[in-house]
C-alpha cells in the first residue's frame, strides 16, 4: 500500500514524461547527431557554417532585431501598465485592448502588417485617395530592406508588447500599496516614487519579461519570414531555409544548435543576475 502511495505522483507525471521524451527529447538527439554528423569531422558542419558570409549576416540581423524590440517592448509595457494600473474608468476596457495581440500568432499578425503596408495595403489606398502620394509607396522587397526591417521591428513590437506588458503590470498589482502611501507622507513626486519605490519592486518582474522576450525575440521566424522572406537573414530563417530548400538536415541543425546555445547562455545570464540579486536582498 505504501508503495502504492509512493508510485502515484509518479503515475500522473508518466503521460507527460512521455510526451516531452517523444517529442522534445528524441528530435533533441536527432539534432544533435545531425549537426555533429559530418564527411569532414566532428565540427565540420559548424566550420561550413561559419564560413559562409549568409551565417554572419543572419546573426547579426538576429541580435540586432532583438537588441531594439525587446527594450522598445519594455519600455511601452511598463509605460502602459503605469496607465492602466491607475484604474480610471474604463480601464478594463483598455486592458482588453491592449491584449487582442496575444490572441494572435506571429503568423497572423505578419499578414496583417502585409495587408497593410502592401502596395494595394490600406495605408497606401489611404494615402492615395488623400492625395498625399501620387504612387504606392513599397516596402517590402530587396530593393526596399531598410523598410522591410522596420516594418518587422514594429510588427514584433505591436504582436508581442502585451506579454511583457501583463508581466509587468501583475508586478504592479502585487506591490505593497503602503510603500506609496508613505511616499506621499514624505512628500515624493511621481518621478521619485517610480524611480526609488516602483522600479526597484519591479526588478523581478522585469527581468523575468527580458528573460522571455528575449529568448523569444532571438528565436524570431514567422514574422521576418513571410514579411521578407531571405531578404532579411535569420538564424532560424536559415536553419528553414537548410532544411526544406536546400534539404541538407546537417547544417540546419547547426543552425538549431547555435541558436539553442545561445538561448541557454541567454537563459544563465538572466537567471545568474536574478540570483545574485536574490543574495544582495538576503545580506541586506
């Protein structure tokens, strides 16, 4: 009978284990045995990978794409979750609509950008019927990849901003009202209680929402795929673009290491700063 009772939280987590040793822990192997499978040697398909200019290029349009949506996205989630917090009326009207986004997927909201900023989209209609251009203005195509970028930059922004915005704003929620009550004793400004009160409360908040986006962001496909397709290299643009273009399974789960690797380095920093952070409000 003990035994019985020791079995059973096992049980009910044997159906999950199962599932993520079937379909993450086995494709996880095959990955690995893929892009360590090589005619010339162990690393050679990371050395084919780092000799083509297509793998730096894809890097750096990867780290720059996340080096402006994620802070752009922070500072408009916690700018909106300050206006929101404030509980005026009709503030739930404007929480819903600030979360339509996360009903969506990357896919659906790349059409959406295309169906508007398209040459036949409803910006350039708009514009045309105003008067305003005499011509569609383009951009997308490779003549037009500065606008392209753009466009990315600021459909990743409106499509994936409502995350870190409720993260931050259930931060909001949980602080201690009488922190702000006796700022207002003291006599604080608004400036003063977000920067020494408010921020300082939200460090984990916020860290915990720089974790996720930019692991997200850095993971990016959908929306730079079928916005510009090779126009703007990706990393996981590429590892597609090796798989199903090319068919060569090997360099393309180089490509998967390479971003998992740095996922996980992601992944340590933020969790090593959260950690030390920890430490520093144990000590004190």
């Amino acid at each position: 009978m003990t035994y019985r009772k020791d079995a059973f939280p096992y049980l009910i987590l044997l159906p999950t284990i199962v599932y993520l040793i079937a379909f993450l822990g086995y494709p996880l192997i095959q990955t690995f045995i893929l892009a360590f499978t090589s005619e010339s040697g162990t690393f050679g398909n990371f050395q084919r990978l780092m000799d083509t200019g297509d793998f730096w290029k894809a890097l750096k349009n990867t780290i720059l794409i996340t080096g402006i949506i994620v802070p752009l996205q922070l500072v408009l989630a916690i700018a909106l979750a300050l206006f929101v917090n404030m509980r005026f009326k009709g503030y739930s009207l404007i929480l819903y609509i600030i979360s339509i986004p996360l009903a969506l997927s990357d896919v659906s909201a790349a059409l959406m950008s295309y169906n508007i900023f398209a040459p036949t989209g409803y910006l350039n209609k708009i514009l045309l019927k105003l008067g305003v251009l005499d011509r569609p203005l383009y951009f997308f195509g490779y003549m037009f990849q500065n606008r392209e970028f753009w466009i990315i930059v600021l459909t990743e922004v409106w499509r994936a901003t409502p995350l870190v915005f409720v993260i931050i704003l259930a931060g909001l929620q949980s602080i201690n009202k009488e922190y702000l009550e006796a700022a207002d004793v003291f006599g604080f400004s608004n400036w003063q209680k977000l920067r020494k009160i408010i921020l300082p409360l939200l460090k984990p908040s916020i860290m915990s929402a720089l974790l996720i986006r930019t692991l997200f962001a850095f993971q990016i496909f959908g929306v730079v795929w079928l916005l510009a397709g090779r126009d703007i290299l990706i990393l996981a643009g590429e590892a597609y673009y090796w798989h199903n273009n090319v068919n060569d399974p090997h360099m393309s789960s180089a490509y998967a290491i390479v971003i998992a690797s740095v996922s996980l380095a992601i992944s340590w920093f933020y969790i090593s700063i959260l950690r030390s952070k920890e430490l520093e409000g144990g000590q004190k």
